[in-house]
C-alpha cells in the first residue's frame, strides 16, 4: 500500500470510510485521529489506532466496497444486481460493451473490469456534471477502457453488430431501445436494470408493438438474505437491503429478412420474433 493508492478502514461497529492515501495526510475518526503514515505502514490486512486508541482495519478496498463508498450523483446500480447483470450479460475479456446512463459511474466500474484492458466500455451520460463525476470516479479507480460520451443515447451514432453487449440503467429505456437493438450482434444479450415493475411491463409492451427482434429470456429479481451469526445468536439480519431492481435480460435476434425458412417449414414459431406474450404484442395484433 502507498500513497496514492485507495484506503478502506473499518471500525469496531462495522462502519466504512474510504480515502486516498496522500503524504502528511490524516484521517479524522469520532473516535480520533490517524496519520496515513500509519495506515501506509500497516497495509492491507492490518489495523490502525486513532490517537484516542480506536482501532481501525485497514484494506485495499473491493470494487463493492469502492462503488458504494465513492462520490455519487446519480444512485448507483446496486452492487449485488451489477454482479447479476455480467452473469446475463455473459460478459469476458476483450467484449465491447455498450451502457446508458453513466450515472455515478458505479455499473461501468464493473462492467469495465469484465472485459478487461483488450475490451471496451463505451458508457453514454446526458447530464454532463453526472459524466464528468463518473469519469473521474472510473479514472481513479484504473479504469482506462471506458470511453465516455455526453449526450443523449436516443440520438447517438452507433455502429451496427458492434457491441457484445448493452446495459441499461436508465428511467424511460423503451425511448432508447431501437436506437440500440441494432447496435447489438445478433445472438447476444441486452440487459436492463428497471426498480418499478411498472417499468418493465412498459419495456416489454414497447418492445412488442415495434415487433424489435428481441427475445425475451428473463425478468428476475437478486435478493441477498444476511444472517447475524454470533452464536448463540443466529438468525437472519433484522436489518436487510430490500428492494432495488428488476433486471430483464433481452437476447437479440437476427432480422426476419434473415431468418431461413426451415422455422416455417415446421410451423414457423412466430413467439421468437419479438416479446410476442407480453400485454404490447397483444394490443398490436
Ligand atoms: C440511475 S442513473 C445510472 C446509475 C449508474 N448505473 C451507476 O451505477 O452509477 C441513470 C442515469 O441515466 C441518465 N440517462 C437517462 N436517460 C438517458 C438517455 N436517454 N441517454 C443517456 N443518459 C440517460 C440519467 O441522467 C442518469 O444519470
């Protein structure tokens, strides 16, 4: 650990404090102070005392840890779904990915780490203080293979069958979705992070009713249960993080026009081309 590098220290209650290691600098905890110097010479793994005797853990922290603790604008994709949303998204080094809105910069972190330094993140922000928060949050945390785009991405330039993967994290994404389907290689997965159910059922009508060649493959939910294990107590947390999100996963499929004819041959099942189940689809037939 050096100066310059992150810092987490954790007290006795289980409380995080994240900062950047600099020379002659000082950490002020409730209970006391500790010099950097201190913290640097400890390393990861070791503890600190304030001057008043508190001891503080030190680690290098983990991406978790950092999107939680950083400087946000806009709230972050909650950790536990981010994880979920590389599982749908089937991601691995040297994929190019493709994301709205930036927000915080929290999900691009993960995603960014996934595909690694032969991939890329190309991560769209409308609010230029949010992009500009979020660049410098990924920057500082090393990630050197995103690229960063203010603007709307209902009207972005996008080059076609050129990306692994989306994501999205945005309030209204059925007013960006045609504008990336294309964008997407056949084959592989859109995913979205939606907190309302209303959202989704949103999504999947407008899916739907402009027929994209999408194919639903789930809407799921992550949910975490934590346990206070101290024996002889042992029983699930009393206090639990509740909702977040949804998350709907969206495989893409190749245009009709380019569909052989042995699917009609058997009887052509027209439920692959679009979300043909959902309330959208319904209305448009
Ligand atoms: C909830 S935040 C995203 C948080 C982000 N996933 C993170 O982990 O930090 C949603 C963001 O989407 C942006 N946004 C909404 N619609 C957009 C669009 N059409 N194009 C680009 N950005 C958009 C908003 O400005 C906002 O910053």
């Amino acid at each position: 650990m050096n100066y310059g590098d992150w810092a987490v220290l954790v007290d006795t209650k289980g409380r995080k404090y994240l900062l950047r290691l600099k020379e002659g600098g000082r950490f002020s905890h409730h209970r006391g102070v500790v010099e950097h110097a201190a913290i640097v010479a400890a390393g990861p793994g070791g503890r600190v005392r304030t001057h008043k005797g508190e001891p503080l853990w030190v680690f290098a922290p983990s991406l978790e840890e950092y999107v939680l603790l950083m400087p946000r604008g806009a709230t972050v994709t909650y950790p536990k779904d981010a994880a979920a949303l590389l599982l749908l998204l089937d991601l691995a080094p040297g994929m190019r990915v493709l994301e709205a809105g930036t927000g915080s910069g929290g999900l691009t972190l993960f995603l960014s780490r996934a595909v690694g330094p032969q991939g890329e993140v190309w991560s769209y922000e409308r609010r230029p203080a949010f992009r500009k928060q979020a660049e410098a949050n990924v920057r500082a945390f090393g990630g050197e293979n995103v690229r960063f785009f203010e603007g709307d991405l209902a009207e972005a330039e996008l080059p076609e069958a050129a990306f692994d993967a989306v994501a999205l994290d945005l309030m209204e994404p059925w007013k960006v979705i045609e504008r990336v389907v294309p964008a997407l290689k056949p084959g592989r997965s859109l995913a979205l992070y939606l907190p309302n159910i209303t959202q989704v059922v949103e999504l999947l009508k407008a899916v739907g009713t402009a027929r994209l060649p999408l194919k639903k493959e789930r809407v799921l939910e992550v949910q975490h249960r934590t346990w206070d294990v101290r024996p002889p107590v042992a029983h699930p947390s009393f206090r639990q993080i509740g909702h977040t999100a949804f998350l709907v996963q969206l495989r893409r499929l190749k245009p009709e026009s380019e569909q052989g004819r042995q699917g009609e041959e058997e009887g052509g099942d027209q439920k692959e081309h679009g979300v043909s189940e959902d309330p959208g689809q319904r209305a448009a037939q």
